[in-house]
C-alpha cells in the first residue's frame, strides 16, 4: 500500500508542475496593473495556484529588470523599441545571428544593385 501513495504523490506533484506560476503572475499582472502583492497570491489562491505574496514580489522585480535592460539597450543604440521588435523577429525568422547577418548581407547587395 505505501508503493501506492508515493506513486499518487509523484502523480500529485507532475499536476501541480504542469501550472506556471510565474506565467499565471505575469497573465494577472497584464489584466489588473495596480494590483499588490498581496492581492495577487490571494486572486491566485482562489484559482488553485499556491503562491505566497514574497514570490510574486520576485517576479515583478525581475519584470523590472527586463524592462531596465531594454531601456538602457535603447539608451545606448539610439534605437527605438518598433526596431528592436523588428530585429527580433528577424531573428526568430532567420533562426541565429549568423543567419541573420547572411540575409542582411544579401539585402545589402540587392540595394546596392537597385
């Protein structure tokens, strides 16, 4: 019987893993802007997620971050955020920088032709 309980534990875990919760934070955020820490582990807490105000806190603060390192790219290259975007789906597109850099190489050569 004890092999029994730890295979539904194991079981229990897989499920409770398949939920994201930092995607579930991030897809809240997105919604209510304004909302505390406090007020999303308790939003969360209703849907089933288990998560503690102090997590969430972690995930803005690492939201914040991204968004900091964008701004300084921004900053530094004098590039916009429309370009930035453009560049990578270019890259998603060509599948790696190397790739990337043949095509804009090729397009390099069709203008200076045209």
């Amino acid at each position: 019987m004890a092999k029994k309980r730890a295979a539904n534990k194991a079981g229990e875990a897989d499920q409770e893993q398949k939920v994201n919760k930092t995607r579930a934070v991030r897809d809240y955020l997105k919604a209510h802007r304004k909302a505390t820490n406090k007020e999303i582990a308790e939003a969360l807490g209703q849907q089933g997620i288990d998560i503690t105000p102090m997590y969430v806190a972690g995930i803005k603060t690492a939201m914040k971050k991204k968004r900091r390192a964008v701004k300084t790219v921004v900053e530094k290259r004098g590039v916009g955020i429309p370009e930035i975007k453009a560049a990578l789906g270019l890259l998603k597109a060509c599948g790696g920088v190397k790739e990337a850099k043949e095509a804009l190489a090729a397009a390099n050569e069709i203008k200076s032709m045209v």
